[in-house]
C-alpha cells in the first residue's frame, strides 16, 4: 500500500519501522514540530522524523493539522491509506476521508477501554492485570472509531510504564502490518465500540506523581511503577525531593502517621501508608543518579520516624 505515516513519539517508531519493513510504500511521514530541548534549547527532531530521514522518506510538520492547506498538501500524494500512532493532534473529517482506506490508528489499551492520551499508564494505575493493543478505523470522535483487530497483553507484577510500553508498542507494530494485511485483501472485520468501562485515559503531568502516603500501600506501589520513566513518584525527604523507582508491598501495619519511616534495614526502609507498608528498593536524590536503597543508606542517615512529606 502507499501509506501517509503521522506520528511523533517513540511509540511510533516501530510501526513505521514495520511498515517499511513489509515493503509498505511509505510516501509522507507527518509528525509535530520541532522543539528546542536541553540547556542550550537546540531544536530536535521528534523520534518519527529522526527514522523518518534515516530512510530517506519526506516530513511534513505543521502546527495545526487542521487548517485547509493541509489537507491539500496531503492529497497531492494520493496514498492509500493513513496510519495514525500518537501523532498529537486532532484530525477533521477531511483528512480521515481523505484516503481510499481513511484512517488507521494503533491505539495501546484494549478498546473501549482506557481511551485517551495515557492508556499504558493508566492500566497499572488501576491495578489491570490484562491490557493490549487495538487496531481502530479513525472517526471524528477520541479513540471511538471501529475497531479491527486486538491484541492481549499481560501487566506482569512488576511492569512499569517504561517495559510496558516497549512491549505495546512492538505488538503495535506487527498488529499494524496485519490489519493493513486485512484492508487490503478484503477480509478486515470492523467491530463497533461500546461504552467505556474505564475512565479517560487523561494525560499525565509531573505533579501526578507526587505520593500521598494515606493511601493504601498497593496503590502507592502502583503509582511508582506507572510513573516510571516519567513523570516518576516522588515524597520529599529533608526538603529534597526524594524520586521512589523501586518497591514492593508489606501488609502488616504499624500505628504510626502514613509517611512515617517504620524501620530502617541494611537493604532498604519501610514507610507506613494509609492501608499497609511500602519497602523502598530503589531511589533517587536531585543531581544523582537512581540507586539502590542500600547504596543510599551507605552514604545517607535515614532514621526509624522520619516523616516523608
């Protein structure tokens, strides 16, 4: 097929990896303007357009999607279909049936489940136990179109945002080059959406991440595994922001306020939360880098009462 790619993130790398690699005739590549990043705000390429020049395929970067010379400058390429992987931006109906095929959006949850901008996240937020991949046809609504195929991923027990979102993404990609498979020969099912069983999947922010320790010790722990890389879960410790990377439930209860420091061992400490006790295996200071809790307690006092705020 000659494919329209829009994407941005890492994320999308590997569908478009995918698609050329399935002899898919990738004509535009279509992703978010460049942005200045670092100390010296040097302008960076978004991941899409950095593998995107590396194969020699054309960008295009408008800041709005959405005004009419757009979608003239897409249909001067006469593609056969578009796929849609976290580009950024709303489409409009004009481009969505701008294309024989429309739209084809890779979208990291089980629809209808988990709709919105942070789908991977939020699965291990809520303490999901199965999460995936779904193939969707593009319309108008958020993450409502009609869906063509899925694909079941397990949230192991110790599944970050991080792993989590490798593993989406990759099964993204083969899902991709299938479901083009499908289009293309005819044999492509369309399902339509029921209601959402879960919350919009909003997006993150840093203060998101930010742990109030009177609630259970289980949702703590989830918090630190969904945020990890970023926005990441962090307490304050002596008025430095303290980052958590690592740790594990222990259900036995003390008496103390939740953030109090329980017991100091040579491996790692334990905090009281509102429902149960959170072991901090990993962690971070401001200017160092991760550590493991017995690395920090080496070179760090850290006393039985303390109060993480």
């Amino acid at each position: 097929m000659r494919v329209i790619f829009m994407g941005t993130p890492d994320f999308s790398v590997g569908t478009l990896e995918a698609l050329i690699e399935a002899e898919h005739e990738v004509c535009l590549v279509v992703t978010q303007p460049d942005k200045p990043k670092g100390r010296g705000k040097e302008m960076q390429f978004t991941p899409v357009k950095e593998a995107a020049v590396k194969h020699d395929i054309p960008v295009y970067q408008p800041k709005k999607i959405r005004e009419p010379e757009c979608v003239e400058v897409l249909r001067k390429y006469q593609a056969d279909v578009m796929v849609v992987v976290a580009f950024g931006q709303i489409l409009p109906k004009e481009i969505l049936e701008l294309t024989p095929y429309g739209c084809i959006n890779v979208h990291a949850s089980l629809l209808p489940k988990y709709r919105g901008a942070a789908p991977i996240q939020w699965a291990i937020l809520d303490g999901e136990e199965v999460t995936g991949v779904t193939t969707m046809q593009m319309d108008e609504g958020l993450d409502t179109g009609d869906m063509i195929l899925k694909e079941e991923i397990p949230i192991l027990p110790d599944e970050t945002g991080e792993s989590l979102h490798d593993k989406l993404a990759a099964a993204g990609a083969a899902l991709c080059v299938e479901t083009l498979e499908a289009l293309e020969d005819g044999t492509a099912v369309f399902e339509h959406q029921g209601e959402t069983t879960t919350h919009y999947a909003k997006m993150l922010t840093k203060e998101m991440g930010e742990i109030d320790w009177s609630r259970p010790a289980v949702e703590v722990e989830r918090l630190v595994r969904g945020m990890n890389s970023w926005p990441s879960a962090y307490t304050h410790w002596k008025e430095k922001v303290m980052k958590i990377w690592q740790a594990e439930v222990c259900e036995a209860d003390t008496k103390e306020q939740p953030g109090t420091v329980t017991c100091v061992e040579k491996e790692d400490f334990l905090v009281q939360t509102g429902k149960g006790q959170l072991r901090v295996k990993m962690l971070q200071l401001p200017g160092k880098k991760r550590m493991e809790t017995a690395a920090f307690l080496r070179g760090y006092e850290m006393e039985r009462g303390t109060l993480l705020k």
